[in-house]
C-alpha cells in the first residue's frame, strides 16, 4: 500500500510540467504568473496530503477554478428580495445614477475639495454640501461626517464633554451593532442624566434636572421602536423654549432622518429635517443612507455659532468623509430640489412607493423562470407578502407587496428543506437573498429591477436536494 502511494507521489507532475499548459499559460495572462504559480503549489500540496491524484488536465482546472475563486470581490452584488428596502446588512440605501456619476469623476480626477477656485487658497471641502442642506432644512449652518454615530458623539463631546446631557429614558436606544445611546455619551465624555420612565417623560423631569451642570438637552427620535399605550413625551417645540429659557442647546437626533414628507408617496409621515429645525431645535443631526437615499453620512444642521464650534473640534477631522462620498452627497441633495421627480431619481423612494401593478408584471416573468429551474418537487406561487422600510426607520409601518413563494410540494422536515432552497440561491453567481416565513421561502420583489439579470442569473441553478429524495 505504501509503495503505490510512494509510486502516484512520483507521478504527480511538477510545477513547471503544469505551467506549460495551455489553460494555465493563458491564466498567467489573467492572474499573473505570481499567483498562479503559488495557486499550482497549493493545489499540488493539498493532493499530496489527501491522497487524491487527478490528471493534468483536472489539476490545470482546479487551479484556474481557485484563481477564479481567489479573484471574486468579497464584496458581491446581490439581489435583495428580503423586503427590506434600506436593509444595513446588504448596504442600505442603493444611491442615485446622479450620485455614481458624480463618484466616478471624483475619482478619476483631481478636485477641488478644499480649494477655493475663486480667492485661489486653501478651503473647506464642508463648503461643498453646505448651502444645499441649508437650503433644503432652513438651518443657518451645517456640516457633514461620516455617519450619524458619528455626528451625536461628535455633538455630545463639543457641547456636553463633562458636563451633563439630559434624556428621556424613553429615548435611550440601542442601535444596530450594539450601539447604544448610553455608551456614546460616555465615550464623548457626557455624563448622562436620565430623566422620566421608560413610557412617560414630562416637562418637570426636564426642569428637574437642568442646572449649572447642564452641557445640553438631547432628544432622540425613536425611529426604530415605538412605545405605543399610557405614553407621554415633551414635544420638541416646548423643549426648545425651555432650552432657551436655561440657555443650554437643545439637540434633536432624528436618527434616519428624512427631508421630504413621505405622505407624498404613500407612507406614514415621519418628522423631516426642516420640521425639527422649525420647532427650533439648536442642533439636528441625521443620517444620508437611510430615508435620504444618499451615501453613508452624518449631517448635523443649526445654529451657526454652534456649528462652528463643531468644525473646531479636532475629532472632526477623524470623523471627515472624502471626496467621493462628497461628491455622491451633492448630487443626492441636489435632486431634492425637484421633489416631483425624487421618486423618479431617487431609488429609496422608488422603491418605497413602488405600485402593484409594476411587480405583478415582474411575478409574471419571474415565477415561469424559478418554477422550470426548481422542478415539480417545489410549488412556486405568487403570493401578497409586506415589505418594510428598514434600518431603523418606520418600525411598525408595513408596505403592502408582492412576492413568489417557493414550497416542497411532497417532504417532511419542511424548514430544512427551505434552508437548503435558501442556501441554493445564494449559492448562484449573484446571491439571491430572501426570507423565510410561514413555511415558505419568500422572494419579496419590491426591490428586483433588472428582471432579465435576475433571470440569466438562475442559469446554473440546480434543484436543491435533500436525504428525502426531493430533487
């Protein structure tokens, strides 16, 4: 035994033997002859340890099929059939052409991002977004950072390091990743002074607490939970007066923050940007991947006397966004100076007021194509379904939609069977992601555009298999 293993060592070929053939010549065309040389070893290597020898012709192709593999962006396009439209695991908001084009030419080109063109000196690249948020919000100034974590903690220690910052244990969330309202304040260094109970939070807990001490009021839109029943709060226009009144800047964090009413298409109304700076909030800060439809972004708008007291902060150079997501922010804003056409430019809003009618004609096209790639041991059905607005925004509002729903038509152990279909689509060159619920796997096809991508796309899928003999 040992010596007909001794004797297939000897016949694997070398590394210069599997050079010199064609697939892999051509491959060092494509990968460069450095990783296709230490893919050969690899692949040589592991057929040494396991025993098991191939032709050259096999070894040729298991090399290609690693560099291939090895080649794949870890950052993959896929198709978002959760129906979750802003989902923060696959990237939230899908940004405007206006915006990509804008990228584009950021990056292939020298610009002026702190350059002031007309006096010929050095600028300031928040000039660029600057008058458009204060156009679009009422706010005397603004400026930008790299996510809305970013603009509280960055507000919280310019205003409040040391000092106290008043709020509702009502409002005390906990965002996706664990960040919670609390942690941030002691990483500012804030000392939280929490007021109120969990459901009811009156104007006395506030003037309780305010005093020589006091850094700021900060309120927090519960945009991602609602506390709904024997409830109470203290409206952000009687807390600005109160502010006032004690002279410490009253900060509303909308979290998801939106610039238009969303009634226009359909959905709840939630708080916009300019409403919080009209009830006279000192500060507002919010994010631009979310319900703004942008790039990942913080924006903090208001007083202009505290604003510049931001921009002094040495955190806000670690907090700084660059060129390119300037570049897409400005041409997002842009396109909310023609609010009767965002849900024409705007994907988020697009996809949000998305009709029937539209993805009835992609279940049209969609169910044949899944249904003859899956076979007659899985049912494939048009079936209403609700999608929902995602990353923290609108929590309980629910968009009717419409979506295909994938079944085994004869199998017990039905929810494995459902993770195997699940698994399979991911599996397809460009993942397809869905939900499962009530027994079947749903494809929400709100956010499915490009239907014939998404049909070529099922090319290599098999019918998923399982122990039970469905095939």
């Amino acid at each position: 035994m040992e010596k007909a293993v001794a004797a297939a060592l000897r016949k694997l070929p070398s590394v210069d033997e599997l050079m010199r053939y064609a697939t892999l010549v051509q491959a060092k065309e494509r990968f460069g002859r450095t990783a296709v040389v230490a893919t050969v070893r690899k692949v040589l290597a592991e057929a040494r340890k396991s025993g098991n020898f191939f032709s050259n012709d096999d070894f040729a192709g298991r090399v290609v099929a690693r560099l291939e593999g090895d080649a794949r962006p870890n950052l993959r396009p896929v198709f978002n059939l959760t129906g979750t439209v802003l989902h923060t695991n696959l990237g939230r908001a899908i940004v405007a052409e206006a915006a990509i084009e804008a990228a584009m030419v950021a990056m292939r080109n020298a610009v002026a991002l702190e350059f002031d063109l007309g006096g010929g000196r050095r600028g300031e690249r928040d000039e660029l977004v600057r008058d458009l948020l204060c156009e679009l919000t009422g706010a005397e100034d603004a400026t930008v950072v790299n996510n809305n974590a970013a603009a509280v903690l960055l507000v919280l220690n310019t205003l409040s390091r040391g000092r106290e910052a008043i709020v509702s244990r009502g409002e005390l969330i906990e965002i996706g990743g664990a960040f919670r309202m609390p942690e941030i304040m002691s990483r500012a260094g804030a000392k939280l002074a929490e007021i109120g109970t969990t459901n009811r939070t009156h104007k006395k807990d506030y003037v309780g607490a305010l005093g020589p001490k006091t850094g700021l009021i900060l309120k927090v839109h519960t945009s991602n939970y609602r506390i709904q029943g024997f409830t109470k709060e203290v409206h952000a226009r009687e807390l600005a007066a109160l502010a006032r009144e004690h002279k410490v800047p009253l900060v509303n964090d909308l979290g998801s923050g939106t610039l238009v009413d969303l009634s226009r298409f359909g959905i709840a109304h939630e708080p916009t940007v300019a409403e919080a700076v009209a009830e006279g909030a000192d500060l507002v800060t919010f994010s631009g991947d979310k319900l703004l439809g942008g790039p990942q972004a913080g924006f903090i708008v208001g007083r202009r006397a505290l604003i510049e007291k931001l921009n002094k902060n040495p955190m806000k150079r670690a907090l700084r966004v660059d060129k390119i997501r300037l570049a897409a922010i400005e041409a997002t804003l842009r396109l909310y100076r023609d609010p009767d056409r965002l849900a024409q430019n705007l994907p988020t809003y697009r996809l949000l007021a998305r009709p029937s009618k539209e993805m009835l004609d992609v279940s049209r096209r969609v169910l044949p194509a899944l249904q003859a790639k899956l076979g007659e041991a899985w049912e494939v059905k048009t079936a209403p379904c609700t999608s929902q607005v995602g990353s923290g925004a609108l929590p309980v509002e629910a968009l009717a939609s419409l979506g295909i729903s994938i079944v085994p038509t004869r199998a017990r152990a039905n929810g494995r069977l459902l993770n195997i279909a699940s698994a399979a689509l991911r599996d397809l060159p460009v993942p397809v992601i869905g939900r499962i619920e009530n027994g079947a796997l749903v494809l929400d096809l709100r956010c499915l555009v490009d239907v014939d991508a998404f049909i070529a796309n099922l090319a290599t899928l098999a019918p998923p298999e399982s122990s039970d003999g469905l095939a």
